[in-house]
C-alpha cells in the first residue's frame, strides 16, 4: 500500500450505523481517534468487526479486515458494488414484511445458519435484538431472536449504504486472521485492534475462539518495526466499582486511557431491556506510542 503520511484530520461524532452492533465503538470512536497519532502512514482494522471507528475516521488509506467471512462479504460488497448491498435489505425486508414478523424473521435465521453469507447477516443485524450477534456454544448457531422495534425502511437503509461508502472509500477489505493482517502493517503505519473482549461472554460473535494472550506477540511485532498500535480492551463495569483485571505485558503499553463507553447493551439484552442505571462500563485504550 501507498506509505505517504498524511496529518490527521480532527474527528467528529458519526452515529448513522450501517450494521447494529453489540459492542460498536461507533458512539465514542472520536474519543479513540482523539487519542491516535497526529500523523501516519496506512490505518489497518484487524478486527473489523461494524466498522465503526473506520467510519468516523474516515482514513484515505486503510485496510479492514476479519475472519468472519459473511462479515467481510458485505464491507467488499459495500466497496465494489453498494446497490447489491441495497437489494439485499430490500429483498429481505420486503419478505419479512409479508407475513408474520417472527416466523420471517427466523426463516432468514434458518437459512443463514444452513448457509452462512452476507446478504443474510446483513439483514440479522439490523432486525435482531439490540444487534447483539450471538451463536450457541453447542452448535455455533447464530441465536438472537428478533428485535423489539421495525427494521429501518429500505430507503433510510439506502441512504445509510451512500453515506458509508462515500466514508469508507479509501479502505479495502479482506478476510484475514488477525496475524496475518498486522503482518501487513508497514513502519508508520497505525494498528487499531479492538478484539473480543475477555469479560464478555463467550457467546458473542468472534470470542469462541480468540485468546488475548496471543494478541500480545503480534502487538510487540509491530511496534519493533515502527507500527503504532492502540488497543481497546476491557475498563472497568459496574458504573466503575469492578475493575476487569488484565495481566498487560511488562513495556508494552507505555500510556493508558480510559473511554467511557455508557451502558452495557450486553447486560440489558441479558437483563430483559431493563435501563441499566448501575452498568456503565469504560474501555482501557492501551497504546504503544
């Protein structure tokens, strides 16, 4: 990739989500970017995920990538052809309004577990419970049921899909694992990693199988060769009285700060949609520079 580097544009807050999403960091992503160097060459996403910092960032150069496969369908469906991210909606919108919103919307359920794609989890998102993406441990399928409230209508979700491409013009996307993904990382260039968290339950997408304890070799990889990387991992819950204890390697992260990130969406999902007054949570934004 191109290694010009460019000075950071200030960022300001972007709410319009393109995928909902338990966990997004979309809300406060100006608050992450705050904190990113003033300057950098290629900004790289290893763990995608709703793309919401990507999207306030709005980088010239990036690369997004996931191990998720019908996720990474939809954001390279987004960059080559976003009226087939369009149909997709529509379609799928159209059928579950055809008849009972349940039964609809769990026959597109079914079908996405026989056959996982994008087109599919594009829909799930936005019309299942609080976007919190969740697969059973038993079996590895996807269980959310259906949200309280209307999926948005096709024309709003079509603007959304102009929006966030016209933001996300400069990125490309991949399939990659996360290693293989910071490999591409070059001097100057900037790592945001936001992985699955190890205080969130294992049920949510892309924590079955991640170890932080991996994580931390591919970090100390790239800040030796000159990649800045910044971290967001668990803070503290509880509205701050329980602390998430990580064991950070020693030198690895020489500055810490803390983002506020509101109330758990999480906790409310399993709490049965109660307001939560008690459960807001901050994220550790860990950075090598």
């Amino acid at each position: 990739m191109d290694q010009r580097v460019e000075p950071l544009r200030p960022a300001a807050p972007f709410k319009s989500q393109l995928l909902k999403w338990v966990g997004s960091k979309q809300k406060f992503a100006h608050e992450i970017i705050a904190r990113f160097p003033r300057q950098f060459g290629t900004y790289h996403e290893p763990f995608l995920g709703s793309a919401g910092v990507m999207a306030v960032l709005a980088p010239p150069r990036a690369l997004g990538s996931d191990i998720f496969a019908p996720l990474v369908e939809i954001w390279q469906a987004l960059r080559c052809d976003p009226g087939l991210v369009k149909d997709w909606y529509a379609e799928r919108l159209a059928f579950y309004r055809a008849g009972d919103r349940v039964e609809r919307y769990e026959a597109v359920k079914a079908r996405y577990n026989a056959a996982p794609n994008g087109a599919d989890f594009l829909f799930l998102c936005r019309a299942c419970y609080g976007g919190v993406v969740r697969f059973r441990r038993r079996d590895g399928l996807m269980s959310t049921p259906i949200g309280a409230h209307e999926p948005m209508p096709a024309r709003s979700f079509a603007r959304r899909v102009d929006l966030w491409t016209a933001r996300l013009a400069g990125a490309e996307f991949a399939r990659l694992d996360y290693r293989e993904a910071m490999a591409r990382a070059r001097p100057g260039d900037l790592v945001y990693c936001d992985p699955p968290y190890s205080f969130s339950q294992t049920i949510l997408y892309g924590a079955q199988s991640f170890r932080l304890e991996d994580l931390w070799a591919e970090i100390e990889a790239c800040k030796a060769r000159g990649v800045s990387v910044a971290l967001s991992i668990d803070g503290s819950k509880k509205s701050g009285d329980a602390e998430c204890p990580i064991a950070f390697p020693q030198g690895l992260f020489p500055r810490e700060e803390r983002v506020n990130l509101g109330r758990s969406m999480l906790r409310r999902f399993q709490m049965g949609g109660q307001t939560l007054e008690g459960e807001l949570v901050s994220d550790r934004l860990m950075l090598t520079y």
